[in-house]
C-alpha cells in the first residue's frame, strides 16, 4: 500500500535498502550520509500523496476525528515502525517537556496526533505543525542529557530548529526525518523509561532501522 507521505516530484529512486538487522540502536555522533534508496521529497508529492486512492487513512477512535477546520497544508498522522504507535503532543506535560513528541498512541484520537506539514520552497525542507497546540516542532538542541535534541511542539514560528528534510524509501514504503540544526535524523526512543518513553529525538548519525522510520497516514477527509 502507498504510504501517505511526501513524494519527490521526480521518479522515486529504484534502488533497495537493505533492512538492517533486527535491533539494531541507533547510532549517534554526528551527520552521515542518506543511505542509498533514501530519496529526499516535497511539497508537490506531498500534495499527490495524500489525495491519492491507495494513500493511508489514519484508524481512528470513533467519535473523536480531526476538524477539517485544522488543515493548514496536509494533516498527517506520524507512526512509529519501532513500536508501530502514533505520535502525539504532550500538551499536558509540565516544563521543560511541554509539547514534546511521543509515539505513544494506539491510535489517532483528535488532534493530539495530528500534524500539519508546510513546505518551503526556498529552503526545500518542511516545518511540523502540532494540531494540539498550533505549535511548530523545534529540536531542542541545548538540552542536556537524554533530553538533549528532544522534539517539542512549543514555537510560534518558523526558523532553523523548526526545519526538517523529508526522506522516503520506496522499497521500504517508510519514511524519515533529518533535523537541518544538527543534521541528524529523528529516532524514536524506544528503550526510554520515565515520561520521555517513546519520546522522538533528532540524534541519529544514520538511518539503522525501524528507530528511524516512520510510517505516515491521510487525516484528510
């Protein structure tokens, strides 16, 4: 099934990833290079993606569906292939934390799992948009300890901790995120214990594995 995310407005690249082994942690210590069958996407894609037949919809909790009042760009729902859970704000969580993302749901219940994708021509990358809060998605890179480049719902605006390049595997139908403040791809902590469990951080070097990946679906009507 096509997954509901960004496309390159080009032909996919062909070439198959080989998945890495079953486990596998996430590496850190600075940028790397995009494994090969990674494809960096945008905005046009985007937009075929999400309105195509064979897209994702998101399951949701009956009764309690996202307004289509909330779309800004394209409303999408992030899911972890790691824990295969969806990502939510934390909203309710007090600071430092407040608005940091989580995949945590089981699955899309309102806005707390919704996300509005805007792209920028200019600089080819995407800022996040939490429905919950109507907050961008900052890396907070001067956290400290295993907070330290944490995702959090919390600007008003848009600038470089706000940016993201997109990636897709073909082969894979999964996705991934690259921060453009520190160059390194978001994982999702699985292993975390404590409030910050399943809490997505841009930290990895390198796409491993299911850490790194996501799945992405159409909250669209």
């Amino acid at each position: 099934m096509v997954s509901v995310f960004l496309s390159l407005s080009a032909v996919l690249a062909a070439s198959v990833l080989a998945s890495p082994a079953a486990g596998a942690a996430p590496r850190t210590g600075g940028p790397g290079a995009v494994p090969g069958g990674w494809t960096a996407v945008d905005g046009p894609g985007l937009a075929r993606l999400t309105e195509g037949a064979g897209a994702r919809r998101a399951p949701s909790a009956a009764g309690d569906g996202v307004s289509a009042a909330a779309v800004t760009t394209e409303l999408l729902a992030v899911q972890s292939a790691r824990n295969a859970r969806f990502v939510a704000t934390e909203v309710n969580y007090a600071a430092p934390n407040t608005g940091a993302l989580r995949a945590r749901s089981l699955e899309v219940g309102g806005a707390w799992e919704g996300f509005a994708f805007e792209f920028d021509d200019a600089s080819g990358t995407f800022a996040m948009k939490s429905l919950a809060n109507n907050r961008y998605v900052a890396v907070e890179k001067n956290y400290t300890g295993t907070a330290q480049n944490v995702l959090r719902a919390r600007s008003t605006s848009v600038g470089g901790w706000e940016r993201f390049v997109l990636y897709y595997n073909e082969s894979l139908d999964r996705w991934a995120l690259q921060s453009t403040l520190n160059g390194l791809f978001v994982a999702m902590e699985n292993g975390y214990t404590g409030s910050l469990q399943y809490a997505l951080r841009a930290r990895s070097a390198e796409i491993t594995g299911s850490w790194e990946e996501f799945a992405l679906y159409d909250l669209g009507a």
